[in-house]
C-alpha cells in the first residue's frame, strides 16, 4: 500500500503541473487524480484497494491557500506589515479529522503561546483509521488555532498561525 506521503507528493506534482488526469496502480493499490479545470483547485484524488475496494476523495474543488496580495493603493502601516509578514501557516496535508492531543487523557500538543521547531508534532489528523502526526515545519510560536478538536478539515487548510522566528 502507498503512503500518506507517496500519495501527498504525487497530489502535490500534479496539482503544479499541466496533466488533467493520472492513473496509478502498485501492489493492489490504484490511484487516480483529476484535476478541475479551474484555477485555483486542486486535484481530486480518487484510492482504491483492489483487495478491499474502499473510496475516498478528497473534496472536490477545495480551493488552494494562497498568500495575499497587498492592495497597492492601500498602504498598511509598517508594524501591521512586519507583524503579517512574519505569521506562517501550518495547514492540513490531508483530509481527515484534526485531534490537538494524542488520547483523550493527554494533553494538547500545542497551545497558543507554545514555541515550536520544524520537527515538533502540533496535531494528529487521523484518515481512514491512520492517526498521520502533523510537524509545525517551522520555527517559532503559535498565535492561534484555526481548527477545533475532533473538526474535520480538507486538504490545504491552515491549521495554525505560527509568528515564525
């Protein structure tokens, strides 16, 4: 069977390139992405065990995060500007249901106010029974949860705010 990752990076290259549709099949597993001919959507992956025929897709025309473009008429002030620049978001690799702690009797992984590093886990996003550990990527302190505990959330949400360091 692939991994979360294989599946993510394949999702992630066609999405950036110019292919519509591609079909995939390895060890009983097939995979196939369509993507919308619109821009600004990703793609629709479609996997299917061939032992156990099992579907999931991810929804269909989720838009895709992208950064802000900054009216060139309207001139924030330079703290407001500095402060937005340094905000990054941690968002969602998967589609699946968001957890802040590891059990129910645990505590959260992170809080706002928690200083992170690239390798600290900040959320488990469990999908078709696989509880995936989501690292921050990044230096620096979360600002704000986007996403409450036991929330289903798409590919390319943002999870977190992270004032980055």
């Amino acid at each position: 069977m692939l991994k979360i990752e294989e599946i993510q990076e394949m999702i992630r290259l066609i999405d950036e390139s110019s292919i519509q549709e591609f079909d995939f099949e390895q060890d009983g597993t097939a995979v196939s992405i369509k993507k919308s001919g619109a821009i600004g959507k990703t793609a629709t992956p479609v996997i299917q065990e061939q032992s156990n025929p099992t579907e999931i897709k991810a929804a269909e025309n989720t838009p895709v995060p992208k950064k802000e473009v900054a009216n060139p008429e309207a001139v924030p002030e330079e703290s407001e500007q500095s402060e937005a620049e340094d905000l990054i978001e941690i968002i969602s690799p998967m589609v699946g249901t968001f957890y802040k702690k590891p059990s129910p009797e645990s505590d959260n992984f992170v809080a706002v106010g928690s200083k992170v590093d690239t390798d600290t886990v900040v959320c488990i996003v469990e999908a078709m029974k696989l509880f995936n550990e989501i690292e921050a990527e990044v230096t620096g302190e979360i600002t704000e949860i986007l996403v409450k505990d036991g929330e289903l959330v798409e590919y390319g949400q943002p999870l977190f705010k992270v004032r980055s360091k």
